[in-house]
C-alpha cells in the first residue's frame, strides 16, 4: 500500500498566513524520504493522467508548450530533446506525429539552412487554449502564496537533483 504524506494546513487554517505547513503547537513529524517520493510519483501520474485528451498524449502537450514558448533559436529538435531529457531520436518521432497533426510546421534558419526550427502552427495555437495542464496550475493556484513559492523552491531543487544524479553527477 503507498503511503501519502499530508502536507496541508487543515482547511480552517488556509486562509491565515504562516510560515509552516504543520497547526500551531503540532509537532513536527518528518515523512520519510521515500514516502515523499511516492507522493511525487503519485502526483505526477495523476499530472500525467490530464493529458490524455483532444486526441494528443501527454508527452505531446508537453512538446506544444515547449515550441509554443521556446525562443525561436531553442526551436529545435536537439533543444526540445535537451528540455525534455530524451534522446534526440525520442524526440524526433514526437516532433514527426505533431507536424504529420499540422500542429507544428518546420521552417529552415535563413543563415543555416541545414537547422530547421519549429513553429507551432495556428491549429496548436488554438488547441494549446484547452490545455490540460491548466487543470493542474489551477490547483496550485489555489493554494497560499506562500505556499506556492516554497513549493516552488523545493520542486526546482528536487529536479535539479534529479538532473544532477542523471547526468552522472
């Protein structure tokens, strides 16, 4: 059975701002690492779970938003790989599916016509509207301010550390 760490103020004390996520008083009880990690995992799956609509997975919403928000010069493949912690071949199969979908048009760099950046076109626009991330951040929005920044904080030095242990570090 996965245990789930509970790391919300009860309900009568969202609105009050604080600087713990534990009452007044309590003691503090730290979950273990591999309790929070489930929770992450869990989340993450549920996260994951949202993606599955308008005929798109969640890997490729993952790679609308990035061409939709990328610098033009992070436009393409070997960036979105990069990005997304895949291999290059990985990730030209999503970037094939999205432009066989017309939902990202491939546009050669003028000063190198080898390099072909991609756009998203006016149809991954529009179906970027209906994200199913939006779901997830209005979750997050929800929560306190301050809430949100330590989560924040804490999930970018979580994926720094995970990215540090992949990369051999």
């Amino acid at each position: 059975m996965m245990t789930v760490v509970e790391l919300r103020r009860p309900a009568s004390d969202r609105s009050a701002p604080t600087e713990s996520l534990r009452p007044q008083g309590a003691s503090v009880a730290l979950a273990s690492p591999q309790a929070i990690a489930e929770t992450v995992m869990h989340i993450g799956h549920l996260a994951d779970s949202l993606g599955y609509t308008h005929g798109l997975k969640p890997s490729q919403w993952t790679a609308l938003r990035y061409f939709a928000g990328a610098p033009s010069n992070q436009r393409t493949v070997s960036a979105f790989a990069d990005f997304h912690a895949t291999t290059r071949g990985a990730a030209s199969q999503m970037v094939e599916v999205l432009v066989n979908k017309d939902l990202l048009v491939r546009v050669p760099v003028p000063e190198d016509r080898r390099v072909m950046q991609l756009h998203p076109t006016e149809k991954a626009r529009e179906l970027l509207r209906f994200d199913p991330l939006q779901e997830f951040a209005n979750v997050i929005a929800a929560l306190p301010t301050a809430d949100q920044a330590r989560l924040g904080e804490t999930l970018s030095d979580l994926l720094r550390g995970l990215l540090d242990k992949r990369q051999g570090g």
